[in-house]
C-alpha cells in the first residue's frame, strides 16, 4: 500500500515538473522570460552546451580570408588584413561565442525536464522576467519550479484516467419548474406639496433724527475794577508818650514763688 502511495506521489511530481516545464519551454521561445548565461561556468569541455567550434571556426575563416586576399594583392595587402582579421577576432570572438552559448542553451532547455534539472545543477545560468523589477533566478542556489509558480502560476497535468475504474452511478435530477412569482406594482411615488413661502419680517423704521443739542455760551467774566491802594499815613513823630510805670503790689514777690508758670523775681523794684 505505502508502495503505491510513494508511486503516485512521484508520478505526480513529475506531471507537476512536465507542466512547469511546459511553462517555461513556452516563457523562453515566446520572450516572456529571458535568459542569461556565464562563459565562465559553462563553457568547458564537458559541459552540455560547449561547442569548441565556437572559438575554431571564426579564427579559420578569417586566417583563410586573409590568406586569400595575401595571395591576391601581395605582402603588403595580405599583413594588413590579416592584421585587422586579428584584432576583429580578439575583439568580437567573445560576443559571438556569448550569442552562440546562449542559444544552445535556450535550445537545451526546451528539451526536457531531465535536461534543465542537470543544467540547473551545474549552475552559470540566470531567469529574468522583463517588466516586473524582480531579482533574477540564479543557479543553482535558485528554484526554477518557484519561479514559474511565482510567475505563471500552478501548472498540475490532470490524472491518467484509470483502467477499468468504476463508474459513479448518479441519480436522475428532478428539477421543478419554479412557480411564476407576482408581479408587485410598485408603490406610487410620493406627491410632494411645495411648501408655502414665508415672507420675510418688514425692516423695522429707522430710528428717528435728533436736532443736535444746542449750547449757550455764557457771557465773558469782567474783572472787577482794582481798589485804589490805601495812602500811607505818615507816624507822627512829634507826640512823645509818657511811660507808665506800674509800682509793685505787696505781695507780688510772693505771688511769683507761688506761681510755677511765671519766672521768679528776687527782688521787688519800688
């Protein structure tokens, strides 16, 4: 049983790989997925998409080229081409044998789910889809299966049908006619009265204009008339009065040690 259960998970699997493969057979020759490849990791001997004639073949013909041209127009004419025959080869050789690796490449991958899986481990190639912005898919350290997933969704072949399997009996399906419903009419629509307008308050009266209030002036203040100054009367320097001499009453010497307010006097002058 367990023998069985592993045999049909791995024929699924596979027809999961053939699908996604299926996927990127169709990204590749269509142009929506493009492909970049490294010389460097796959360009040996050994490696399924080397071809040693991608580096033979234009040096021989550009040798035989100017060969040709030597033998034709002399020494001279024969050095210089076959002077620039070599700079072309030393310059243009690698991006020949670039488009060259690139399309043996595309060309393996289409084949099979075999041949990508052992491309895919021996690494130096890259998926990209234009547009999107994403990070390239490297091998080997990325999943191609992931990719296409991501990209172009689940692509799951359906089941073999199975040899003499049973056929479900499904039972007649009555379908009753639905009964015809009633037509409801609709509700009338609502009849709206306009409402009446309502007159605005008359502005109230202005306020009525007071006359401005009248001020009297009182008439200027006079000054009274200055009083004449009073005339001097001149003292009399001709009248000598007498002066009065008071006697002192007995007594008095007492009342004035008696007396604490007024100074005393010692003696009494007659």
């Amino acid at each position: 049983m367990s023998r069985r259960i592993d045999e049909d998970g791995h024929g699924r699997k596979e027809r999961e790989d053939e699908g996604l493969h299926e996927k990127l057979r169709s990204g590749l020759t269509g142009g929506r997925i493009q492909l970049f490849t490294d010389p460097r990791m796959i360009d040996f001997d050994g490696s399924p998409v080397h071809c040693h004639w991608d580096h033979l073949l234009p040096l021989t013909g550009l040798m035989t080229l100017a060969l040709g041209i030597l033998l034709a127009g002399g020494i001279v004419v024969g050095i210089i081409a076959m002077t620039l025959f070599v700079m072309v080869y030393l310059l243009g050789n690698r991006y020949y044998v670039a488009w060259r690796l690139r399309t043996r490449t595309v060309e393996y991958l289409c084949c099979d789910v075999a041949h990508v899986q052992a491309l895919w481990r021996l690494g130096g190639i890259a998926l990209v889809v234009p547009g999107t912005g994403e990070a390239p898919c490297v091998a080997p350290k990325g999943d191609w299966r992931k990719f296409i997933r991501r990209h172009f969704g689940e692509s799951v072949q359906p089941p073999e049908p199975m040899v003499n399997a049973p056929v479900p009996v499904v039972p007649p399906i009555f379908v009753s006619e639905p009964e015809p419903e009633t037509e409801i009419a609709p509700p009338p629509p609502p009849i709206f009265t306009p409402e009446p307008e309502i007159e605005p308050p008359p502005p109230p009266p202005p306020p009525p204009v007071q006359p401005a209030p009248v001020i009297e002036m009182a008439p200027p203040r006079t000054a009274p008339p200055r009083a004449a100054p009073p005339m001097a009367v001149p003292p009399l320097t001709d009248v000598i009065e007498p002066e009065v001499v008071v006697s002192p009453q007995p007594g008095d010497r007492w009342d004035s040690i008696l007396d604490e307010e007024k100074l005393p006097r010692d003696e009494v002058l007659p």
